[in-house]
C-alpha cells in the first residue's frame, strides 16, 4: 500500500486503473464483415463458374479455343480475318475433323463464345480477387491469421487456370473428340474445394475468434468426425460424376434401377490395361456413380440419425437440411438418367451437387463451432 502525505485528505484515494482485458475480450481487428462480404462475391462468381463450365462442356464448345493466352486471349476476333484464323486452327483438332466436319464459321462462333465466355469469367474472378486481397493488404484490413488463407485462394486459382488448360490440350490431339475424363474431373474437382474454403472461410468470418474459441469447447467429438468423412464421401462423388460427364456415361444405360435388365452393365471390363475402365468404360464409370450414390445416401442417413441426439438446434437443423438437398439430389440423379441426361436436367443436377457440397461443409462448420444456445431452446 501506498504511504499518504500528511497533507492529504483521507477521501482523497486516487482511482485504481481499470483491469485490462485478455485476448478474449479484445476488439476484433482486421475488416472481418468487408472481408466476408468480398468472399461472398468471390463465391457466387465461383458457382457461376462451375454452372457456365458444365454449360460449356453440354454444347462441346470446351476445345473451340486451341490456345491458351491468359493475357492477349481476353481480347475475341475483332474482325473477319481474325475469326477465319480461329476457325482455321480449330479445324486441325481431331473434335472438328472426327466429328464436326462440315461446321460452318456461324457454327463455330456459337461454341467459341461459350468458350471465351468461360474463361473471360475466370479472369474476372482472378481479377476480384487481386482487388480485393491487395486493396485489404496495402490498407492493413486483413484480420490476423488470415493473409496466408486468402492468398491461399489466389494461388489455387491460378493453379485452376494452369489445369484448364492441362485438360483442353488432352483433346487437341490423335484421335480424342473430347477432354480426357481424369482431367475434367481434376479441374472440376479443384473448384469445389476452392469453392468450399471460401464457403468455410466466410462461415469463419461472421464469428468473432472470441466465440470460435468459446465454441470449440462444446464440440461434438463423434459427429464432428461423422460429418468429416460426410464432406469426403460427397467429395468423392462429386468426382465420380465429373467421370460420367467426361464420357457422357450418364446417356447410356437408362433404365433404373438396373443397368441394361442386369445389376452390372454388360462387359465392364472390355478395355485393356484394365485400369482404363474406370476411366473410360461408360458402364462401369455410371455403375460405380450410382453404387457410391446409394453409400453416400445411407450413410448420410446414419449422420442424420446420430445428429437428432445433438442438444443444439442449429445442429440438427443443419444435418436436416443436408439430408433434405441430399434426398433431392438422389432424386434428380435417377430422373437425368432415365431421360438420358439433357442438358437442362444435367446441368440442374450439376448445380444441386454444388448446393450439396456447401450445406454438408456448413453442417460441418456448425459441429466442429456450435452457436451457443439457451437452455430454453433445448
């Protein structure tokens, strides 16, 4: 205790300073809300994208472009010359010469533009997010932590570009009249999980780090990996169905639910080496899509049964939700299948699985940081 001056009045106590908070009770730094809102504009580009990509591969206009210019290919043909060299280089692929021989140039402009549509949507989003992360860092707005995952971002999508055009160049030789089906399913695959760390970042971000670290402690430890292996079994099958595309697999063998009057297609196995046909055998690649449909579906059934013993609300409304789109998209499977996949259906199917892969990720999201709950809502 402090000595007094004999002068001093003894009311004349002076005040103590206010205790200072912990790291937990600080002011969240950094342009959490901005930063979430541009994510959020990221992420509709993103589901854009994969919609305008699956577009273009159901009108064949995924090799139009035989180039890859990142920079100059912004620009379209401008005049009559220009278009008659495009066409000109499109006419020694194997697709126009195996294929569509006999297109004339009014032809070959309406799968160019689908193409150039394509990949001018993946400049734009290169272009949102340079924007976007350089204005955060140069302005010192980036919260703390999280300059290494947005750059994360940038960096897949130059990698996404790189692996565009590792799959289009499959087609420009010998005797492919498309893509190679591996290489469509990497470059599709590449953007679900862009698009799924924007959606998990965003989910992260309308939080503070002081709730997210509160949160944590009242994790679920058995659903919280149940729903773990639920994002990598949708994962997969968001993989399998890039394979049926690639080969347009999902136009034969249109009964239900056999496959040509049997449980497996006839001769799923025909072509040699024998690794080739789960590749490129239309058979075996649909029934393979179909089995892990009916595995991912039960076993997103046994999630949700052990989800509706959670005590937190928003828990089991997330997995309802899951089970919910889940049941839709086992609906529309079947459906575009037994119409032999048009485009309109193909491409519905498509974006449900989009909606799928992010409810499943926010279902996740919601076990590993449950919001807290009153005991009245319980």
């Amino acid at each position: 205790m402090a000595q007094r001056s004999i002068f001093q009045e003894v009311g004349d106590t002076p005040e103590k300073p206010a205790p200072k908070g912990g790291m937990i009770d600080a002011r969240p730094r950094g342009a959490r809300k901005a930063v979430r809102a541009w994510l959020f504009v990221l992420f509709a580009l993103v589901v854009v994208m994969i919609a305008v990509g699956g577009l273009t591969r159901l009108t064949d206009s995924g090799l139009a472009i035989t180039e890859w210019a990142p920079v100059t290919g912004a620009v379209p043909p401008l005049n009559a010359e220009d278009w008659q060299s495009e066409f000109d280089a499109y006419r020694q692929i194997p697709e126009y010469q195996l294929q569509n021989a006999g297109m004339t140039l009014a032809e070959f402009k309406t799968i160019y533009w689908w193409e150039w549509g394509h990949r001018q949507l993946g400049r734009v989003i290169g272009l949102v997010w340079a924007l976007g992360f350089f204005g955060f860092l140069l302005t010192r707005r980036i919260p703390p932590g999280w300059t290494g995952r947005l750059l994360l971002l940038g960096g897949l999508g130059g990698l996404q570009g790189a692996i565009g055009w590792w799959m289009v160049s499959s087609g420009l030789t010998g005797t492919m009249l498309d893509v190679a089906s591996y290489r469509l399913a990497t470059h599709l695959g590449l953007a679900f999980v862009i698009l799924g760390l924007i959606a998990w970042f965003a989910l992260h971000l309308s939080r503070s780090e002081a709730e997210l670290l509160q949160a944590r402690r009242n994790r679920e430890a058995t659903l919280m990996s149940l729903g773990g292996v639920l994002v990598a079994l949708t994962f997969g099958q968001i993989l399998m169905g890039a394979l049926v595309a690639g080969i347009d697999a999902g136009r034969n063998y249109i009964d239900w639910p056999l496959m040509a009057g049997g449980f497996l297609p006839p001769d799923p196995f025909q072509i040699e080496p024998l690794w080739r046909n789960f590749f490129e055998n239309d058979g075996l690649v649909q029934f393979i899509h179909r089995m892990w449909a009916y595995a991912l579906a039960a076993f997103g059934l046994f999630v949700f049964w052990r989800a509706r013993r959670s005590p937190l609300t928003a828990t089991r409304g997330a997995y309802t939700v899951v089970i919910a789109v889940m049941a839709l998209q086992v609906l529309l499977g079947i459906v575009t299948v037994m119409y032999s996949a048009p485009w309109t259906l193909a491409i519905l199917h498509q974006f449900t699985a989009v909606v799928l892969w992010v409810v499943v990720l926010r279902a996740r999201h919601q076990t590993a940081f449950p919001k807290p709950q009153s005991l009245r809502a319980t």
